[in-house]
C-alpha cells in the first residue's frame, strides 16, 4: 500500500472486507511513512483507505475506499528431472 504525503506526523491505515472499513476490519496500522506492505492478507476483496492523523484529528485521504483483490496464484513452475538413467533406454 502506497500514497501521496501530506503535512502530517502519521498515517493511519484501515483494511477490511467492507467498503465501509468498519463492520469488516481486517488489517489496522498507524504508519509514520508513506507506504506498507502486508504480507498476511490472504486471497479475497478487500478495501483500504488512509488517514491523515495530527494529535487528535484524522482526516482521510480519499473520498471512499479503495478496492483490493488479491488471487492466489497457480505454480507455473517447470518440473524437471533430477538424473538422467539409462538414458535411450
């Protein structure tokens, strides 16, 4: 997760299962940067959104929240032989 500064000590970041980032919440953070990762959100939909937090006020970065979807993805990888024995046999 990644967004644009503004004049601000903190960050307050909100995950949940809902747009409404209440009812459904997943992930919390209080960030003094601009940018996390969370690697235990699993496949799903989710939706985020950002707070500016200054003392005691937070005011959020975006109109509505933003929407994730994360799948799982498939093991493409290309399985090979260890040995080759009795090769033309």
């Amino acid at each position: 997760f990644a967004w644009q500064a503004t004049n601000v000590p903190s960050y307050h970041l909100v995950v949940a299962a809902s747009p409404d980032l209440v009812r459904t919440l997943v992930a919390e953070r209080t960030l003094p940067g601009l940018e996390v990762t969370l690697d235990e959100l699993a496949a799903g939909e989710y939706f985020w959104g950002v707070y500016a937090v200054s003392g005691e006020t937070e005011r959020p970065l975006f109109l509505k929240a933003r929407r994730l979807v994360i799948r799982k993805v498939a093991d493409n990888r290309v399985k090979t032989i260890k040995a080759i024995k009795d090769w033309g046999r």
